[in-house]
C-alpha cells in the first residue's frame, strides 16, 4: 500500500503542477476540441482489434519468439522487439490515414514538452521515494533509473502510452469522458493479467490491478484534458523504473 500512495503521490503532484504549467504556456497546450471520427464505433473496433494483435504479439515474446537481447546492443535490440509488439497499433494510425493527434502526440516544440516532462518526474521521483522512506538513495536510484540498459523499457512505456491515448481518444469521441476513462483504465489494468500470471502470481495476488484501476482513472481525467503524452512519458517512465530498479542501500 506505501507503494500506491507513494505513485499516487508522485503522479498527482506532477499533474497539478503540469495542469499549472499548461495554464503559464498556453501556446504549448492551446484550447482545442477532442477528436471526432465520422463512425466512432468503427474506430473503437478497428483500436479493439489491434489491441488484440499487441496482445498476441506480446505472448509470443514470453515465449521466447524475440530478437535475442545478450550483448551490449541488447537494450536496443529489446527496443526493436518492443516496436515490433505494438506495430498493430502504429500501423492502424496509417491505415486509417489519421494524424499523431489521435495518439496525443502533438508534432510542434517536441523538445519543450520533454524537458518539461523531465522536471515533473524529478519531482515526481522525489515524492515517490519521500513517500516510501528512500528519499536517502535519491542520486543512487536516479543514476539506475536513467541508466542506458533501461533503454528497451523505455521504448516500451512510450508505445503503452501510445495504447492508452489511442483507446480513449476513440472511446471518448463514440462515449464520452467518464464512460471512456473508467473503460480504458480498466482495459489497461486487464492487459497486465497475461504477464501477471506469467510471472507466477496468483488470483489473489492480481487484486491489486483494482489499485492499477483507480489510480489509471485518476491519471486519465488529467491526459484527456491535456490530449499529449510527450511529457507524461517522461513521469511515466520514471515512476515505473523506479519500481523496476528497486530499493538501493
């Protein structure tokens, strides 16, 4: 439960302060309207759909079918074995001729956006470890965080980053806000359950995806008003790394 409250901490924090950066650059976040598709439903099939090729894609990965990732160009390697996973979903955006916008990837000052995104996770970072008694370690588990073998994860993060936006930007224009975020947080969470149970856990373990759910809901209030998830990688990434390097002595 520390662990939660320090994520839920972390992820808040960088929300408000986002919400107020947004308010300061308004050039970066300009007051547009959400997406519209002339058949939504069709749109949500065609997202549905190639979830399901991600999904498939992921499970042969698990069983091994993969670039082989030994070496010093493993961390690349795992990063091309990561985009060929989530290539369902890129090559939807192509054969449906949309524009990165309906993956919430605005196209103008990338780089503005980024180092934005990179101060939110230092703060984010900060709390989280604050929260859960590690704020000693602070240098150590940033240097693991950000380390380049971590490389691979990274990619992956942004490419299921990519999945989310695309989800509710289709689910939004066919139901609207509240249905879509406790829908797509939800899905998000279920995603998890092949890995899950890969890795040995129990039924009774997978309680805690309800945790994944309501702070996924939490977060996606703060993405659909932003509709960019340049910046959010970069707190993403960091919140989720920082779990993955564990705790340092």
């Amino acid at each position: 439960m520390e662990n939660y409250v320090g994520l839920a901490a972390g992820y808040g924090v960088a929300l408000g302060l986002w919400l107020f950066a947004s308010r300061l650059l308004p050039g970066l976040w300009p007051a547009t309207q959400p997406a519209t598709f002339q058949h939504p439903w069709r749109e949500v099939g065609w997202v549905l759909l190639a979830c399901l090729g991600v999904i498939g894609l992921g499970q042969l990965w698990s069983a091994g079918i993969r670039l082989p990732i030994q070496g010093p160009a493993g961390p690349l390697l795992e990063a091309i074995n990561q985009v060929l996973i989530f290539a369902p979903l890129l090559g939807l955006l192509a054969l449906r001729r949309q524009p990165l916008s309906t993956a919430w990837l605005p196209t103008h000052r990338i780089g503005t956006r980024l180092l934005l995104g990179l101060a939110l996770a230092l703060v984010a970072l900060t709390i989280y470890l604050t929260v859960t008694d590690r704020l000693d370690t602070w240098l150590n588990t940033l240097a693991r965080t950000y380390h380049p073998r971590q490389f691979g994860r990274m990619v992956q993060i942004f490419l299921e980053d990519i999945l989310i936006a695309m989800l509710a930007v289709r689910f939004r224009a066919a139901l609207g806000t509240t249905a879509t975020v406790i829908i797509v947080a939800a899905l998000f969470a279920a995603g998890h359950i092949p890995a899950y149970l890969a890795q040995g856990a129990s039924f009774s373990e997978l309680g805690s995806l309800v945790l994944d759910t309501a702070l996924g809901i939490g977060i996606l209030f703060g993405l659909l008003h932003g509709r960019d998830i340049w910046w959010f990688w970069v707190v993403h990434m960091t919140l989720d790394l920082v779990q993955l390097v564990g705790p340092t002595s």
